[in-house]
C-alpha cells in the first residue's frame, strides 16, 4: 500500500519507472545519483519526480517480476499469533531482490507486491504507510547488500535495523493510525513477533544468499 502509485513513462530510449514524488531542487534532476542505485530525469525536474533506475535489461525485469510474484503469493501465507499480529514471510523476496539489483529495485519490488496484494486479496482497508515501510524495507535490503559481503554479521545488522526501526516503530505507529488503538499497547506483542521473526529471517536470508550466484546478476544490473 502506498499513497502515490507508479507510473510507467514512455520514452524513445527506455521505459521509467516513477514510484513516488518528493519535491528536489532543479540541480538534483541534472544528475544521476549513485546513491541508492537511482537514476534522475536530465532535465527540469518540475513537480518533483523522481525517478527509479531503468530497467531496460530483459533479464533484470523478468526476475524482479518473478520476486515480485513470489512476494504476493508470500503475502497470503501467514501464521496469526495474536489480535493484530501475524508472522509473515514475504520479507525473503523482497530481500533477495534488494541484494541482487540494488535498494531502487528492493523498494520497486515491495511496492508493487504489497499494492498487488492489496488489489488481490485485501485483509483490511488500504493505508498507504505499510507500503511506505515496505518500500523502505527494500532499500535497505540493497544498501546493506547489494554488490557486498553476504557475511552473517552484515545480514544481522541489516535484519536488526529494519526489525527495529522499521517493523517496530513504524508499522506499529502505522497499525495504530489505522486500527485506534494505542502505540503503546500494541508494542509489547509487536516485540514478542519481532523477537520470533529475526533469527528466522536472517538464517533463512543466509542460506539463500549461500546459493544464489550473485557475481552473475550484478553484472545485469
């Protein structure tokens, strides 16, 4: 779920994808940020777009559709341990899609999985702050990741910063926007999901990473 939804922009050379608007200065759009693996529009950035990077390699689309595909199936299997807690795996997609092309295409892919998901099967009304979260969950997968060591400490202290600052104090935020109940009230049993969930997260993430050639696909990218 996510409050401003992709766009596809046609051009003669390559197709964009637009995620999301945030309002930068004219000189940010006349350069390529090799922050975070984005691109920007050359040119005048008028009304703030900002630019995902180009997916223009056949190979890099088709596997990033396919984790997106795994993150949608991965949304309707989950493990419900309490009122408003639920154990869910669909991280490991979204993960390995981080690691293998960078933090732009990890937002892309949670994105458009957790809207897809949203559209297929809703379990509840649409709060665009879960997909904010999501997507943000997917750009760091890649920057903690992407074209570095897979060794057990970097994906602990990766798991570690999304587990905390993203599951744990965003989403519970989120989770009491959306359901009225307080912040505080709620965290006790988000910690005891968290406390379950990262070390299932973070070995499984090992073990894949174990088997995947990554040499391979960060040179598509």
């Amino acid at each position: 779920m996510f409050g401003e939804q992709g766009v596809v922009i046609e051009t003669k050379e390559v197709t964009y994808i637009v995620i999301f608007a945030i309002s930068f200065p004219h000189p940010a759009a006349t350069s390529t940020s090799a922050f975070l693996g984005l691109d920007v529009v050359e040119g005048n950035c008028k009304g703030g777009l900002f630019i995902m990077s180009k997916l223009r390699n056949v190979h890099v689309l088709s596997i990033s559709a396919m984790l997106t595909a795994l993150a949608i199936v991965a949304i309707f299997f989950k493990v419900p341990i309490a009122p408003s807690i639920e154990v869910r795996f669909q991280a490991l997609p979204i993960a390995v899609a981080g690691a293998l092309f960078g933090p732009g295409i990890g937002a892309s892919v949670a994105g458009v999985s957790d809207i897809v998901g949203v559209l297929i099967r809703p379990s509840g009304p649409f709060f665009p702050g879960f997909t904010i979260s999501a997507m943000l969950t997917g750009m760091v997968y890649g920057l903690f990741l992407y074209k570095k060591p897979k060794s057990i400490s970097r994906i602990l202290l990766c798991q570690l910063l999304i587990s905390l600052v993203i599951n744990l104090l965003l989403n519970t935020y989120w989770l009491s926007l959306l359901i009225g109940k307080g912040y505080w009230a709620l965290l006790p049993g988000r910690v005891i999901k968290e406390v379950m969930m990262f070390p299932i997260l973070s070995i499984l993430q090992y073990l894949i990473y174990k088997k995947v050639p990554f040499k391979r696909f960060e040179e598509l990218s």
